[in-house]
C-alpha cells in the first residue's frame, strides 16, 4: 500500500491494479487492450485504457451510461477502430499497427438484445458461426452447445417465438460455438426480467466456465458486477478507475467516486490522530500504521457497517425507516445535520424520532479520503 | 412528365431525408465504401458532364429566342407553385383540421392524381375543352358562334393541368406537417384561446412552412423536368429548347448551353427552397400520428368541403380516367388493328427497360446500405446522401448530360484510333436510357431499401461480422434476407417511374425504340385521342400501385 490515489491515474502498484495482470505477466492475457483512445468527433469515448483479461478469467466492466464501457467492448471485438493504442487477442495484435476486421478476430459477442438473427431457427442461428467447419461436424456441435446452455429441445424454434431468457442462451451458445478464446457481453442480462434474471446469470456464467474462454462482461448493475466477474473494472468518463477482484474494488475503493458507484456511502468528517480516528460519533476505528500522525481526512462509511443503539441520551435521531424486506434501512440524523445510514436486521424497526446511538461495528476498516481520493497511508506531511 | 414520389413516407423531398443517429459498424471497408464513390460519381456524373461541357466550350452559346423562354419559364414555374401551393395546402388543411362526410376516402383519393401523368392528363385535358372539344361545343350550341376560340392552348393551360397533376406533393408534405409536426403545438395554441383561424394562420402555417418550401421544390424541379407535355399547348419553356434543339441540330454546344440554364433554375429553386425554410428543422417528438383535433363541419358547409374535394379528385384523376376508358372500350371494341399491332411490341420495350433499370437501381441501392452498414465516415455518407439528389435533377439536364458524356467516350476513342467512337451519340441507344434512369430513380430505391436496412438492428450486423462471416456473406445471408420487403418496394416503384418516364425516352432513344409512354406521347401529338387511350390507361393503372401501397401503409400503420 502506497501513498496518496491520483483519482485520474491509477498507479499499477494501487489495491486495484490498474492494468490489472493477475498473474503478472506469467502468461500471454487472452485479451489485452493498451492505452486504447477512442473519440467519437470531440467527445473522448475512450481515453488511455489499459485492461486486460487472462485466459478462462471472468472480467466485468462497469460504469455509469455513457461511460464508454460498450466504446471498449466494440474496440475490442474490431466494430470500431482505435485511435491510438492496440489491441491483442493472445499474442496476436488485432488494431494498432494491423488492423484485423471482426470477421477475423474468432471473437464471441453478446448484446442486450441477444440480436438473434430472425430469420433463422434457433440450429441455423448456433451454425451461423460454423461455415468454416467440415459440414459434418456443425451438426454435433450445435448440439454440443445447445446441451451446454440447456435448450436441446428448442433447436427448430424462431427466435420470435422463444422468451427473453431463451433468446439470450440462444445468443450465448451462437457466440461460444466456434470456441472463441475470448466472449464479449453487452449488458446480457439488462432485458431480461428482474426474478429472471439471478438464475440465468449463474447459468451464463457455468456455461462459460465450462467453456475455459475469457470473458468480457460490460454491465451497468453494482450487484451483478460484484457477483459475476473475477475481476472488476470502474470506467468513468472513458478511463479506468480501478481494476480489482469484487471484494478489493467494495471494501478499498481508490476514490469517492469509486466508493460512491459501487455502493451505499455516506461521508463524515473525521481526523486521525495517532493511529485513532474519531468523527462527530466518537471514535471510528484505529488505523493501523498511522502512528505519530495527524491529519484532517473524511470517512467512508458504508450503511452495513454503522451500528446502533436506542438511547435516550443521545443526540443522534432516526429520521427515516425504510423497509426494504429482509433488512431494514435507517436513515439517522447527526448533530450536526449530516445523515448516516445503517442497515439492521428484519426485526428492528425504530420509530422516527427515536434517538440512538450511533457507532460502527466493531472490526470495520472505513476508508479514509482525502478530498476525492482514498488513503491508503499517512501522507509524510502529517506525520507529526 | 417523369414519376412522381408515390408519398414522401417512401420518397422524401431533397431537403426532408431524416436525419439518421445509427450506430454503424465504424470500422469500414475500403472495397464497399469506393463502391459507395462509384455509384455517387456515376450518379453525379450527367450533372457534372453538363457543366464541364459549358465551361470548356468557354461559356454559352444559346440560341435565339431564348430570351421568350426563360421568360416562359419563369411565368410556368410561378403559375404552378402558386397554384400548386394553394390547391394542396388548401386541401391540406381541409382534410386535417375538419371532420366531414366522405373525408377519409376523399383524403385519399386526393394523393391518387399522383398516378395520371401530365402528359396524359394534357391530352385528355386538351381533347376535352380543346375548339373541337365537346365543351366548347357545347358552349357554342348555347352562346352561338361568337364566342371565338377560348385560349386553351396557351401558358394558362398548361398550367392548369400541371397543377391538377403536382398540387399532391404539396397536399402530402403539408398534411404531413400538420398530423404529425404541429399537433401538440396546435392543442396549446387552442387551449391558450387561439380560436382554429388563429391557430392555423400562427402555428400550423409556420410550422408547415418547410414541408411547403419541400413539396413547392418538387413541383418545380417537375415543370422544369417536362417538356412533353407543355408542348401540346405550344409552351416553349428552357427544357422544351433543349429537346427541340437537340432533335432539329444534333448540336452538342447549344443543348448544353440550354441545359445549363435548366441547370441554374433547378439550383435557384434548391437555394430558395433552403430560404423559405429558413433552416427550421422541425422534429418534434410525440404525437406522431395522432392528427389534429378536427371540427366537425355541418350543412352547407360539409356539402361545400366534400364537395370541394371530390370535385379536384374527380377533374384530376377520376374523370380523365373515365374519359380514357371510354375511347379504351370503342377502340378495342372497333378491333382497331393499330391497337393489338404495336401494342404488344411497345410494351415489351417498356416492361423491358423498366424491369432491367429496377434491377440496376436496386442493386445499386443494396450497395449503398449495405456499404454504409458497414461504416466508412463522412465522406462515404456524404456520398449516399449524394446519390439521392438525382430525383431532383431536371430531366433535360440528366438527359442531355448522358449525351455529353457519350460525346466525351466517342472523343476518347477517336483519340485512341477508333474512328467511330461508340457511335451511339445521334443515334440513341438503350444504356443511355438506362444510365439516366439510374441517375432519376436511385433515390426513391435507396429510401426504401435504406427503410428496411434501418429496421436491421446493428447488433445483428455486428454478430454476424464477430461469428466470422465477411461483408459478402452477411450481405446474402442476414441483409438481403431481412430487407427483402424493402426490395420489392424499391423493384416496384422504379417499375412504375420507369413506365410513366417519357422525357428521358424521348431525349435519349434509339430511332424505332418506343415504349409505351412515348406511343401514348406520339399518338395524343397527332389528335389520336382514342388509340392512345388504352396504353395511356394501362399506365395508369400500373401508376397506381405505388399509391396504394401507402394507402395500405396509412391503413395499416405499417411500412410496405
């Protein structure tokens, strides 16, 4: 853990490593994209992205819309052309100092609207990607495939007259037919219905799995974001914010913005004196490390790790409760009129107006900010 | 008179193509996107050979008299936009802000006078109140003698029967505009307390105003396009120069010069055409199709409206066509020789070409979306955007230019030893003609098969490419699969602007070629009413069809 996060520039040696190698060049990454530029007229799609994704690894972009996430799906199944920079499939370059148009990149791609072609039936759309096989071998194969995503008894359908969930496994197994090394995902499960959408998502995922290709999933949705993939990557305005497993990205985010989009967060001022950090409700947590410091910082606390307490006394009070089923959402007014949120169990219900105790739990490591930026150690100036 | 846009639905005015905000597939490819450049300069390129000729012939050399007709000119294209202007937004507004017996129908009856071209319409129109004509006749036996010959054939009719068969331009943009533009801010104006007078002088009219300034430009690019019939009523306009000056002379420089000037007229009225919009570009989003708030009208005044309206479908359309049944009936029932001989001959050349310039039109427009489909910048764009403007290029100009470049082809071979060069420049030949129809009717093609091509989602495009299929193969086994409705649209109506087509015929073909439309031409020139009435109702009826698939469109509510 080093120094202060510049919020544009993710240092490589940050929590989230920002090229993010996993195995640290130990083998050639399935898809690497190298300080990638995309400009759509004036406006920067994408800006001097590196990313990559090891072979049978599992990586989901995420942004807000218009972040340029689709920009680096299409940069990288050759619909458009970079700027500057290159792109690799293995150790093959596809754009930079070649050009290799999509037809050639032996890529699988995956849209929101499954775009099945409809004038074919569910085989003919699978075979479609099968030309370059001996004839007799596409048969077995679209069976292969439609076995391993579970439609085997749909393969004489149109795709007009299969449900969303069908279409996009139709549009799955089209796409892992040819054994592409690399699948692309579009949003793939943004159209279809919520209860739908948890099991087709797991089945999607096996299915890849089971194929060992590398996948590349962009989606706009934090939860699905941070159950699906291995790794995760936080575009904001066409630049990579942070790259890292689920739990590493949720727990350490590099900055406000990161904190903010993957989660629940509320802000409080706070000061760290000698490895304690205390705030408006007390003392926070210690800080490991921060010894011999003292410094000015914000706090990032997340509504799972604020506790509390009805007691009379205090001057905190819930201000609103919202059900949300299993959990229940508090939202508390501080002293100073800024508002924590808390999640409590099922059961706990406090009336608006109760005044409570506010504390956070114990064996919680908030984040700590510094304007924008998350500290991950004591900058030397506050050392005392 | 060439082919009319059967509805701006498949065939929008120059200055009315939707702006497009498709995701293409950016990557591009050179093979398709010089595709696009070809047929963009082979679509350019009767324009451009006009004005090279006349600038390397070191300017104009025009003829006598052409002093009288640029002023005839002038006072045709005023007359028919005035006119034309004032028939269709008169019926426009009729039609859209009123509720009378008959109007559904009327409102579609009205668009048919699109399938009666004017050089049939002038012959009936002239037969019908001509000196000899029953109506003068009739006049006579009444008044007596001393009535004189009233000056029919004169500036004024011609007029007359080119506003009877163009005001539906004008009456299908304007009523375009006011169903689906204005609505919302009709209703405001209304419940703001603006009484319908007030809110058609101050919202419809102004918000009409660029489908107005669109349908006028059509209407005069046509006038300037015709100069058959105009010649049944002795109107010797700029275009009728050039025709008449290349058949008498064979004279290259002076058909230039005059088709240079038809040139000028056709880039005036585009620029005043950009003027009377006022670059206003009114897309306004909700209420597509919803249509004004109508008032009903009651007594006299719905008699007056219906009748009105059946009145001008009937003088353009319904009572032309009776007229040509009829004489159509005696002369197939007189078994006239005349009729069964040529007819079929006539024909054949005329199913022949249309069905060879279709094919060439469509393909060349599945090129174009296809190529645009698969990315390729602005210049390829621009290019597409290009090729549509044909449509408005004046007939004489198209015509003309296609003998400037054959004349250019007969000197580069001269200058290469043979000495006859491609000796088609006098005689005419049939791939002049079909070059030329290439040039008029890629536009309406491109509309509809460009339709079809946007309802292809590009993520099909796309998935196809990254399945491995290169541009060729996604051409046969996704685009032309999915746009197959858009292709017959386009096949069926180059067909039919191909049948009705007789300027470019006239201008361009071989001695002893003859299709239907110039038979119909050659045979009302010489008072053979009757003979030309069944060829000239079998184009009628084949003009039809273009009409009725968007009637079927607006009842339906979906695209052909």
């Amino acid at each position: 853990m080093v120094g202060v996060m510049p919020a544009s520039t993710p240092a490589a040696a940050s929590p989230g490593s920002a090229t993010g190698d996993p195995s640290a060049g130990a083998t050639t990454p399935a898809l690497r994209l190298q300080a990638v530029t995309k400009s759509y007229g004036e406006h920067p799609a994408v800006q001097a992205v590196d990313l990559a994704v090891a072979a049978g690894e599992v990586l989901t972009v995420i942004g807000p819309s218009g972040c340029g996430k689709s920009t680096l799906l299409r940069l990288a199944a050759g619909l458009e052309r970079p700027d500057s920079g290159s792109v690799w499939l293995g150790d093959r370059e596809v754009a930079g100092s070649r050009w290799v148009p999509p037809e050639r990149r032996h890529v699988g791609l995956v849209f929101q609207d499954h775009a099945l072609f409809p004038h074919l039936d569910v085989a003919t759309n699978i075979a479609f990607g099968l030309d370059r096989l001996p004839r007799g071998e596409r048969g077995p194969r679209v069976t292969e495939v439609l076995e391993l995503v579970g439609l085997g008894d749909l393969r004489d359908r149109y795709p007009h007259e299969l449900s969303g969930g069908e279409q996009q496994r139709v549009a799955l197994a089209r796409a892992l037919a040819p054994r592409p090394a690399v699948v692309l995902l579009d949003e793939p499960f943004s159209s279809l219905d919520e209860n739908l959408r948890a099991q087709v998502r797991a089945d999607t995922l096996a299915a890849i799995r089971l194929t060992g290709s590398a996948a590349l999933l962009v989606t706009h949705d934090q939860t699905e974001a941070l159950s699906l993939g291995d790794r995760l990557a936080v575009v904001r305005r066409g630049v990579v914010e942070q790259v890292g497993p689920p739990t590493e990205v949720y727990e350490t985010p590099v900055n406000r913005f990161v904190a903010t989009f993957m989660g629940d967060a509320d802000y409080l001022p706070a000061h760290v004196r000698d490895a304690l950090l205390t705030s408006e409700i007390g003392v926070v947590s210690t800080v490991p490390g921060w010894g011999r410091t003292e410094l000015d910082v914000e706090v990032m606390l997340r509504p799972h790790e604020v506790a509390l307490r009805p007691e009379p006394s205090a001057a905190a009070v819930v201000e609103r409760v919202e059900y949300h089923g299993a959990f229940v959402l508090h939202h508390v007014r501080l002293p100073s009129g800024r508002t924590v949120r808390s999640w409590q169990q099922h059961g706990v219900r406090l009336e608006p107006g109760t005044p409570v105790d506010v504390t956070v739990v114990p064996g919680s490591r908030p984040v700590l900010l510094s304007g924008d930026t998350a500290l991950f150690a004591p900058p030397d100036s506050a050392r005392r | 008179m060439t082919a009319p846009a059967p509805a701006p639905a498949v065939a929008p005015a120059p200055g009315l193509v939707r702006p497009r905000s498709r995701r293409l597939l950016g990557a591009g490819r050179p093979g398709w996107s010089t595709a696009v450049l070809v047929v963009a300069a082979l679509i350019a390129s009767p324009v451009l050979a006009v004005a090279l000729r006349a600038l390397l012939q070191g300017g104009l050399q025009l003829p006598g008299g052409v002093g009288r007709m640029v002023v005839t000119t002038l006072l045709l294209v005023t007359s028919v936009a005035l006119g034309t202007a004032a028939l269709g937004t008169g019926l426009a507004w009729l039609v859209s802000v009123h509720e009378f017996p008959g109007r559904r129908v009327l409102s579609w009856l009205l668009v048919l006078p699109l399938a009666m071209p004017a050089y049939i319409l002038g012959f009936v129109f002239l037969s019908t109140f001509d000196y000899a004509g029953p109506v003068q006749g009739a006049l006579r036996s009444v008044l007596g003698d001393d009535l004189g010959a009233l000056p029919v054939r004169s500036l004024g009719g011609a007029s007359v029967v080119l506003v009877l068969t163009l005001y539906p331009y004008v009456y299908l943009l304007v009523r375009a505009a006011f169903t689906d533009i204005a609505p919302t801010a009709y209703d405001a104006a209304r419940t703001l307390g603006a009484s319908p007078a007030r809110a058609f002088r101050t919202v419809l009219l102004p918000l009409a105003r660029p489908s107005l300034a669109a349908g006028l430009a059509l209407v005069t690019m046509e006038v300037l396009t015709d100069f058959a019939t105009v010649q049944y009523f002795n109107v010797r306009t700029v275009s009728v120069g050039v025709y008449l000056t290349w058949k008498g002379s064979f004279d290259v420089a002076s058909a230039v010069s005059l088709a240079s000037l038809v040139l000028v007229f056709a880039l005036v009225v585009l620029g005043m055409e950009r003027g009377l919009r006022g670059g206003a570009r009114y897309h306004q989003r909700g209420g597509r199709g919803r249509g004004l708030e109508r008032r009903e009208l009651t007594g006299g005044r719905a008699v007056a409206a219906t009748g009105a309206c059946a009145l001008v479908a009937a003088l353009a359309f319904g009572l032309p066509v009776l007229r040509l049944a009829t004489w159509a009936w005696s002369a197939v029932a007189d078994d006239n020789p005349l009729v069964n001989d040529r007819f079929a001959d006539h024909l054949t050349s005329s199913v022949l070409v249309a069905a060879i310039a279709a094919v060439s039109c469509v393909l060349v427009s599945v090129v174009l979306a296809h190529a645009l489909r698969l990315g390729g910048g602005r210049w390829v764009r621009g290019a597409a955007q290009a090729t549509t403007f044909g449509y408005a290029v004046p007939g004489a100009v198209v015509g003309i230019g296609v003998l400037a470049l054959f004349e250019g082809a007969d000197r580069l071979l001269e200058a290469l030893g043979r000495e006859d060069g491609t000796g088609v420049l006098v005689t005419g030949s049939v791939l002049g003609i079909l070059l030329a129809y290439v040039v008029r009717f890629t536009a309406p093609a491109y509309q509809a098969v460009d339709a079809s091509f946007g309802r292809i989602p590009p993520t099909v495009s796309a998935s196809a490419l990254t399945l491995g299929a290169t541009p060729g193969r996604l051409l046969r086994r996704v685009h032309l699969p999915l746009a197959r409705s858009g292709v017959a649209v386009a096949l069926t109506l180059v067909i039919v602007d191909a049948v009705k087509e007789l300027p470019l015929v006239l201008l361009l073909r071989p001695f002893g070629f003859t299709t239907l439309s110039v038979w119909v031409y050659e045979l009302a020139s010489e008072n053979f009413w009757e003979r030309a009435a069944l060829p000239a109702l079998l184009i009628v009826v084949v003009a039809v069809v273009p009409v009725a698939l968007t009637f079927r469109t607006r009842v339906t509510g979906q695209a052909p």
